[in-house]
C-alpha cells in the first residue's frame, strides 16, 4: 500500500517523537495519560478537533508550523475521532498510548499515518478503511452479476481482507477491545454489499432478485449484535444497518406503489423495523436519526413529511438529535415552492460580501461545486453554459462551497465559462443550515420575482430544463 512507504519519513517530527518515546518507561500503571499530536499539511482551517462519539473534546490549534500537541491527563481507552473539517478519521487509544498523525487536506485518507505507542493498531484501521474503499470502487461491477457470480466476487474479496485481518492481529496481538472495531471494519462493508445487491442489481439491470436469493444469504444476520452501543457511532456498523434497514423496508413495497408513496412507506417501514430490532438507546436514535436526515434530504412533499415525521419522534428519544431533524423539517418547510429564498451571506470575485437577497430577486439556477469533486466543477459548468444559451432570461450562479479564496481564485483563472457569475459561500454552516445543502449535486431553481420553483433539483437530470420553462 502506498502510504507504507511514508510510515517512517513522517518521524522527523523529533522533538514530538522524543517525548513519546520517553513515555514508554516513565508512564504509570495506574493513571491514564495519553497523547496526541501531529502535523496537517495544506490545512484548512488552524485547528483539529478531538472528539467522542460526535461530541468535540478540545480543540487542537496548528502552531506556525501546521503542527498540534495535547496531553490528556485521564483518556479512557476506546474510539475517538480527529476532524480537521470537512474529513475526519477515527483513532484508538489504549492506555498511555502517545499517537502522533500525520496527514494532508489535499488527499486526507490516503495520506493519514500514524506514529508513537498505539501506531500499529490505528495503521491497520487505515490500511483496513483504505482497503474498502478500493473494493468498493474495483466491486461496484459486480452488483450487474447474477447472484452466484456475485457472491463469488464479494466472497474471494473477503477471504483476501480475512487473511489480512488475521496476519495483522496475530502480529500486532491487539487488545479484545480494539478487536471489536478491527473485526467490524472487516465484516461490516462485505455485509453491506450483500444487503445493497438486490437493491442497486435491480436499479443497473431492471431484474428484480428478491424472490430468487438463496435462503442462506443473509445468514449472517443473526449474528449481527444490534444492539451493540460501542459501534453506535462507529461508520462502518451505522452504515450497515442503514443498508440492512433500507433492503428489509423495501423489499415488502416494491413495484406496488407511486415513487413519492414507495419512499414514504418504505421509510416508515424502516423506522418500523429499527423500532423492533434495536433496544440500546443510543444504537436506536443513531439510526432513527440517519433514516430521517436521509429521508427529508430525499423527499421534499410537504405532507409526506409531516407523516414521516410523526412516526420518527414516536420511536426517537434522543432530545438532541430529534432537534436537529426537526430544523431539518422546519428549514424544508421554508424552501417549498413560492417561498422566498431565505437570506445567506456570499462574497463575489471582488471579495466584497453580500446579501444573497441582492440577486435572488429574478429567475435564477444556482449550483454549488467545490474543488474536492474537480470533475464534477467542470462537468456541471459545462452544463451551465449550455443551459444559458437557451434561457437568457435566467441568471446562472455558482456558489463554490468551502474551499479556501486562492484555491477558488485559481481555478476560475484557470477556466473561462461565459455567463456565469460566480461566488463563495461566507459561512459554509449558515448556508447548509438555511439551504439544506449537504451534496454538491444540489441545484435551487427560482421562478419569476425570485420565488422558489424547486430548491430541490439536479442540473444533471434529464428532465432538469422543464424546470426551466
């Protein structure tokens, strides 16, 4: 793997590494000190943060140098989290670990390497994340295969990671603890292609599998532990069960229904089945939470919405995420058709900011793009110059996301397209919040005097330029 060969050159970071190296001898047995530091190459932002199950620790400033240090008097062993925005990555510390990362903004998972006491186990969990990731790109064919060829594919794949898993553990001889996340790194996205086959073989091919997948297929079920609240927040088993909640809710409601009322009740039969299979809590509102950001981003009929929502806060105890869901709803309420924009702050070419109320007062598309997604930044303005050549009427906007105002001045120097006005976002969560922008494939059409016609289109669908009309 790639990122082996920087394992070491990463180490110059001496006086960091001195200090971790004395603490091999000089911690106690009977305290819980722990350390983590590191550099951040290309940053974008002067911080990161530390966390635990979504909830910030503290917050890690860059010095001048790009690099932080922070000494944890008492850090219980377990799975945290580093986020250096928009990305994040988990790490493991056992007691007294002292884990140094290195990583670079421009390429944050291929280039996250870890050092100190505790490297190992959390280069395996990369090694490991990375490896899925390939197989999701290299195995995603396979999903056009009849179910034997199928299975045969996702199995050898497996059997590959298997013995991965098995060399690195018996080398590394891990803690029981830490084998709870390694193994779920393991089974869970192999689980997950299983669970999502019928669904996206039928979506690729038009053949509907359901009825002739062997009985044993989804034996591996019952040993899925649920209710397991040490994974409630770990990616790879929340998105799992969303793929085993989004397979069991379709599979009673395919091909009877509209496309609106199949996303309903399938949703509400997902909330249905989460209710029964899982009793922990905190498992249950992760995954009522996940099912309901995902449903209201997909499905914005209004009264569809008002029942989804009523099932949700039925089964949802968790007061805080039921919150954030419910200004999820509230903010969808306020972007339905004939509403007005609500009003955000955006700053042009000129680095002026401004009102977006100072635009958004006649026919406009706009798009968003960052330049994480490059081909989809070329692709969508390509789009947008042909679409104005045939709706002049209309002012085509493109808001640029999140990146920093050199990287965004660059790349429109570096292109030209004609008919386009162009801006930043000002405050990336104010915009989120009130536009419900959460994917770069969003598009917000608005009609005459500015009023919303669709705040929840695609430019790249087929259909796109009848919202236009």
């Amino acid at each position: 793997m790639h990122k082996g060969n920087h394992l070491r050159i990463f180490c110059f970071l001496a006086p960091l590494l001195a200090l971790f190296c004395s603490c091999k001898n000089e911690f106690k047995s009977n305290d819980y000190v722990a350390y983590f530091g590191g550099e951040v190459v290309n940053p974008n932002n002067p911080y990161v943060l530390f966390c635990k199950d979504n909830e910030v620790i503290d917050t890690l400033k860059l010095d001048k140098n790009n690099r932080f240090f922070m000494q944890f008097d008492s850090l219980a062993p377990g799975l945290y989290s580093f986020k250096h925005e928009p990305e994040y990555q988990y790490v493991y510390f056992d007691k007294n670990d002292s884990i140094m990362v290195r990583l670079n903004s421009k390429d944050f998972d291929g280039s996250v390497v870890f050092c100190g006491r505790g490297d190992q186990k959390n280069n395996f969990l990369m090694e490991q994340y990375l490896r899925n990731e390939k197989d999701k790109n290299d195995l995603f064919e396979s999903f056009d295969m009849d179910i034997a060829k199928f299975s045969h594919t996702n199995d050898a794949s497996y059997k590959q990671s298997q013995k991965f898993y098995e060399d690195k553990k018996e080398e590394i001889k891990w803690s029981d603890q830490f084998d709870t996340y390694a193994k779920a790194a393991l089974d869970f996205p192999y689980y997950s292609r299983k669970e999502l086959y019928p669904m996206i073989h039928k979506l690729r091919t038009g053949n509907d599998v359901y009825e002739n997948i062997p009985k044993d297929f989804y034996a591996f079920r019952k040993n899925v532990d649920c209710n397991n609240v040490a994974l409630s927040n770990y990616s790879p088993f929340v998105m799992y069960l969303s793929n085993m909640l989004n397979n069991m809710g379709t599979i009673n409601y395919h091909n009877h229904f509209s496309v609106v009322d199949l996303s309903l009740k399938t949703n509400i039969n997902k909330l249905n089945i989460a209710d029964t299979l899982i009793k922990n809590e905190k498992v249950k509102n992760t995954i009522l939470n996940n099912i309901a950001f995902t449903y209201l981003l997909e499905d914005q009929n209004m009264v569809n919405n008002k029942t989804f929502l009523q099932t949700y806060h039925k089964y949802s105890t968790d007061r805080s995420q039921k919150n954030e869901i419910t200004k999820i709803g509230d903010a969808i309420q306020l972007l339905k058709t004939g509403n007005k924009l609500p009003e955000v702050s955006l700053i042009n070419t000129k680095g002026d900011t401004i009102s977006s109320n100072a635009f958004a007062n006649k026919k406009t598309v706009l798009f968003f793009w960052t330049e994480h997604a490059l081909s989809h930044f070329e692709a969508v303005h390509k789009k947008v110059m042909a679409f104005h050549i045939k709706h002049p009427e209309y002012q085509f906007i493109g808001v640029n996301l999140n990146d920093q105002v050199d990287v965004w001045q660059k790349l429109l120097y570096e292109y030209t397209f004609n008919g386009i006005e162009e801006y930043r976002c000002a405050d990336f969560e104010d915009l989120k919040a009130k536009w419900v922008i959460t994917k770069i494939h969003r598009t917000i059409v608005l009609g005459d005097k500015g009023l919303i016609s669709n705040a929840f289109t695609n430019i790249f669908e087929l259909n796109f330029l009848d919202e236009l009309k």
